[in-house]
C-alpha cells in the first residue's frame, strides 16, 4: 500500500488525533508505514509510522496496530507538536 492510501485509511478510522490532522498527514508522509521491523538509517530498529520503542528486527504489525499506536505517540509524550 502507497503512502497517500495509508494516510486515507488513517483518516477513515475516525480516531481522536490529539494534533492537527495536518500534522498527522505531514508525519505520516514523512514516515511512510512499513509493517514488518526494519533498520532506518540511523540503524534503530523501526517499525509501523517510525515506531521505535522496544522493537527488534523480525517483529511484525497488521495495519491496525499500526494506526493505532500512531495516533497515541502524543498520549505517551512521544510526540510534540507546538
């Protein structure tokens, strides 16, 4: 699935976005959705939109465990928009 598909199935679950929608579109494009555990280029462990806490290489997510720990990254002071 294409970045821009991803962003739409985050828009359709209706979640409540403790940010702007427009900053999760900006992240969300930024970040891409890769559900299988990967080394960004940084070589940390990622995963989902850029989830990095306590993943290991190996590890896999369907697309709603995905989106749903995008949408609480602000619930755990994750992420920061001013």
């Amino acid at each position: 699935m294409d970045t821009k598909q991803a962003i739409e199935r985050l828009r359709n679950r209706k979640y409540n976005w403790l940010i702007p929608w427009e900053a999760v579109e900006l992240i969300a494009s930024k970040e891409g959705c890769v559900l299988k555990a990967y080394l960004c280029p940084a070589g940390i462990p990622t995963i989902g939109w850029g989830e990095t806490d306590g993943i290991r290489l190996g590890v896999q997510w369907d697309e709603e465990t995905a989106d749903s720990k995008f949408c609480d990254l602000p619930n755990q002071g994750k992420l920061r928009i001013p």
